[in-house]
C-alpha cells in the first residue's frame, strides 16, 4: 500500500480504498436503535408517573370521602361553629316501684366561646345580651376582647336561642352536646332522688349515693317508693304543717317484712330543677339526718327489751304512786296516775316512773346490748348519703349512773333519727325480725333479716301496741276498719340548759293492720304550736296523731289493705251510733 493511501486514511478515516476492509463498530451500527428505545423508555416512564400521579390522588380522595362520610370524627374543620362533646356524661333514668320517671336526662346544647375566632368582640357581645338577658355585656365583651382561649359561657341554649346565635353567622360561637338532668315531679321527691351539678354529676340523696350504677349502667334504677301514695303523703303532711303551724315534719312508711320504704317525705322540700334558687335548709332531710331525743317512743323498746330478755312479765306491776327519786335526778309522770301500773298502762298511759323502773331492772347490760342490737348504736346503711350517727353517752358513764338507764328507759338520753326508729319499731311488731331499710327495690328479693326479738315478745308488743290506740294516747289515729296500732311520743326540746316544755318534737310510730302487720308509718312534726283547736296542747296525740289517722285512711286503699269492719271495738262503735240513731 502506497504512502499515499495512508496519509490520506489518517486525514478522512470515513474514506476508504477499494479492496480496504471496512470494520463497523457496535456503537455506530446500534446508534438509531439506541435513540429509539431511549425515546420509548422516556415516554413510558412519563406515562407511569402520570399513573402514579392519578393513583396517589385517587387515593387521597377516597381516603378523605371515607373520613367525612364514614368516620366524622375524623373530619373537624376548625371554623365550624357545632362541635360535638366527645363523650357525654350519661345518666340512666330512675323509676318508681311501678316504673314511673322519676329522674331522667335531656339532650342540651351548651354555648362556648372561642375568642380567637370571634369577628367582632363589641357586636357580638351586644347580639348575645339581647338573646340571653341574664349575661352581663361587660362580662361577655371582657372575655371576647381577649383574642385567646376558649370560654363556656352559657348552658342549656334553647332550639331558638341556637337559632338566634347560628343567624349571627360568627365562627367563634360554637355549640356543644351535652346533657340535662330533669324531674319530673319537681319537688315530691327531692330529698330522695337528690340533684345533680351542672356537670351532670350526683350531689345528693340517690344520685350521690347510687353514682357508679346510675353512670355505669342502661337499665332505669328502680325505687322501693310508690309515687302515688308519695304524693298522698306529701300532701296531707303539707297541710297539717300549716295547720299545727310547726316549723317542717317528715313522714316515713314502710314495709315491715322486708324494710322497703314506701314512701318518705320531709318538710319544707325543694325543686331539683332549679337548685340554685332553693333555700339550703329546705335541702336537709328530717328523716334520715335529723337526730333527736324521741321521747316516749323510745318506751316500745325498753318494754320489748324487757320482755324478751324475762326481766319482767307481761302480767307485772310497777309502782308509780309518787315521783321516782335517784342520786341526781327526780323522774315525773306527765299525767300522773298515782298508783300501781302494769305493762300495758304503763304504755297506756305513758308512765315516765313506771317505764325507768323497767329499764333499771333490767340494768346497763341489757339496755346496752339491746339498743346495739336494733342498730341505735350506729349509721344505718342506706343508698343515700344524708344518714346520721345517733348521739349515744359514753359507755363508762351510762354504765356507772343510773339515771341514764333511767332517761333511755323512756325516752331521753340518746338521739336517734326518724329512720332508725321505724326499722326498729318494725321489727318488734313483724314477729321480730330487723330489715335493713332500703330505697332501692332488690332484683331477687332477697331477705336480710336478723332476729332481734322472739316471735312470742313480738306478738305481746303487737297487743300492747294495738291498746294505745284504744285507750290511751293515739286514740284519734283509732280508723275504723284498720286495727292501728302504735306509741306517741313527745320530747322538749334542750334550749341552752334546759328543756323548753313549748319547743318540742312530737312523734307517733304505728302500724296498720297490727293484728297482721303489714306497713309501718311514722310522723314526726318540728316544733307545733299551741292552738285553738288543740286546746292549748302541743303534744303527739294532738298533732301527729291526727295526721298520721288522715295518713293511713287515705293511703290504705291505695296499698290495697282491706278494712276489717268485724273488728270487736268496730262493732261496739256501731252498736252504739245506732242506738243514737234510734
């Protein structure tokens, strides 16, 4: 090869000679197919991000549809002037023994504040006032101004006044759900039912007391209290306070063979839908809470304690023909007798000198052990929380003196309340069995009794029970057709150091009918007056008496007792109107 052919090969390597072996390398033979597929791969490339693209948002999209539409509480815009409260506190109804609403709960909307929000501090603050005229501007202006937080500032908004503040258009008014607690029967049951606060929690009687199950649970929770004879007894109470012109009374009934409580009232009461506006002492329940000296009452055990224990008999005498003298303490009959007196007139007539020998005989033992044994020693257990601790004297002095074993024996010298006395009084006349009370009714019915006394003292106590309605001071409570039978009882009251004769607590204590107890129904009335129709006197027979006769009479068809008109003193009474009448 010339030299020529090589000089020019090296100035123009894409010349070749004829013959000269031409070499094509991979690169230059592949080049338009790689520009190709690189043009394809891009396309495809684009095309697949767009997908992904489309995918991605569908997503998004679905993801949020399902937010709104499925899970709402995953949706909350910020501005939206209805928020919902995350959990509401929820209350379970409570009913009557016959399933009548005695407290229920209300769906209620609160008004809150979000400063931040609030378009115009001044504006709003002058619509707000005249849609609530109870807020104060200066108030509502000052929380607005501020710009910040978030401020509840009305509860239980109205579906109108919700429309008022919604028609403002502001987004920094916000609602929020809640609930109200409503009753229905206002102030009938108060003292029982209690009230709740404005954060719907229970502040007194079973809405403090039964709380966890109330909150806990969706059945209604079930009363022992019948509203309907409720009602009756409120009723005939409210117009013998006024009539005996006494400072409050209370009224207990009561099923003597399970310690159910049909009914309790106490006087003066208060409406629970509007607390604030209630007077603090009408909130004190007389019946549970208030603890005082019962006085003659308090005689019905000293003579069952006797009996039971055989420190007396039933056919024994005790001598009240003079005042009883002791070391510190001269002991006086009301209405003295002056004379011998057995069981029953002792209670007949209510002997203060008769009923301290009983106690005396039968000593500090006994008398200790009985009255803890009938639960006057302690706070009874009771689904509320308004129950008192009696006031007992000091063992050590009980003990040493005899004067209190005296006192105690008929009625003076511990302090005990309404509640206390119907559960014991109870269980002397129901064949001597002591129930716990109880304001809730038992899903099983089941019995907690205890024995306390013998069938046998039961029945001797029902006798001596059924002849101080006939003959001695509870004769005005002596119904035709209802074998009443029970115990007065009258007790001073201690002003500074001493016992004012008119400040007094009166009580009856009975049973209906006695021969087969049934119900047991206490009254017991604060401070009665004098009056005219009472003759000048203040004591039991003359106020409490009466009522509970009016009480019994009125409430007996409505528990469905018969009358007994075959009753020996029943027929005497007719034999003798129809004599007059001829």
């Amino acid at each position: 090869m010339s030299i020529f052919s090589e000089k020019n090969k090296k100035k123009n390597r894409n010349l070749y000679m004829p013959g000269e072996e031409i070499n094509i390398g991979k690169k230059d033979m592949f080049a338009q197919w790689d520009n190709a597929q690189s043009f394809a791969t891009i396309c495809k490339t684009r095309i697949m991000f767009g997908m992904g693209v489309c995918i991605l948002v569908f997503f998004i999209v679905a993801l949020r549809l399902f937010g709104i539409c499925v899970l709402p509480n995953m949706y909350k815009p910020q501005n939206n002037t209805y928020h919902e409260q995350a959990k509401p506190i929820h209350r379970t109804n409570i009913v009557d023994v016959n399933g009548n609403i005695v407290a229920t709960s209300l769906p209620t909307v609160d008004l809150n504040v979000n400063a931040k929000n609030i378009l115009s501090p001044r504006q709003t603050s002058l619509d707000l006032v005249k849609i609530f005229s109870d807020l104060d501007f200066d108030r509502v202006y000052k929380i607005l101004k501020k710009g910040r937080g978030n401020y509840l500032l009305k509860k239980g908004v109205t579906p109108h006044q919700q429309a008022l503040i919604l028609k403002l258009g502001d987004p920094g008014l916000e609602f929020i759900n809640n609930e109200k607690r409503v009753y229905p029967h206002k102030g009938l049951l108060s003292h029982i039912v209690g009230f709740t606060n404005i954060d719907n929690q229970g502040l007194s009687g079973i809405e403090k007391g039964m709380e966890d199950i109330i909150v806990e649970t969706q059945i209604p929770l079930r009363l022992t209290i019948d509203i309907g004879v409720q009602d009756t007894i409120r009723s005939i109470l409210y117009a013998n306070v006024k009539k005996y012109k006494a400072a409050g009374a209370t009224a207990i009934l009561m099923d003597v063979n399970n310690g159910e409580i049909i009914s309790s009232v106490s006087l003066p009461d208060f409406d629970p839908n509007n607390i604030s506006k209630q007077d603090i002492a009408a909130q004190f329940n007389k019946a549970t809470f208030y603890v005082y000296e019962p006085g003659s009452v308090l005689k019905i055990f000293n003579t069952a304690m006797a009996l039971d224990g055989g420190k007396i008999r039933i056919s024994e005498s005790f001598d009240a023909t003079e005042p009883l003298k002791l070391k510190a303490h001269t002991i006086r009959d009301f209405h003295p007798e002056n004379r011998w007196l057995s069981v029953e007139e002792t209670l007949v007539h209510s002997s203060n000198i008769a009923s301290a020998r009983i106690a005396l005989k039968s000593g500090f033992n006994e008398q200790y052990n009985f009255l803890k044994k009938i639960k006057f020693m302690e706070k009874l257990k009771l689904e509320i929380i308004e129950t008192a601790m009696p006031l007992v004297p000091p063992a050590d002095d009980w003990e040493k003196i005899d004067s209190k074993i005296a006192t105690i024996g008929y009625g003076y010298g511990i302090s005990v309340t309404p509640l206390h006395i119907i559960s014991a009084y109870s269980a002397m006349i129901n064949g001597g069995i002591y129930h716990n009370p109880s304001l809730v009714k038992k899903a099983d019915n089941s019995s907690d009794g205890v024995r306390v006394i013998s069938d046998n003292t039961s029945k001797q106590m029902r006798k001596l029970m059924r002849a101080v309605v006939t003959k001695g001071s509870g004769k005005k409570a002596n119904i035709l057709g209802y074998d009443v039978g029970g115990k007065t009882g009258t007790a001073n009251k201690l002003v500074g150091n001493r016992y004012d004769s008119n400040n007094v607590v009166t009580t009856f204590v009975s049973a209906f009918p006695i021969s087969n107890p049934q119900y047991a129904l206490l009254v017991m009335m604060d401070s009665p007056k004098r009056t005219k129709e009472t003759f000048g006197f203040n004591t039991a027979g003359w106020n409490s008496v009466p009522t509970a006769a009016e009480i019994i009479e009125a409430v007996a068809p409505q528990l469905n007792v018969q009358a007994n008109y075959d009753l020996d003193e029943v027929i005497s009474n007719k034999i003798i109107e129809a004599s007059y009448g001829r």
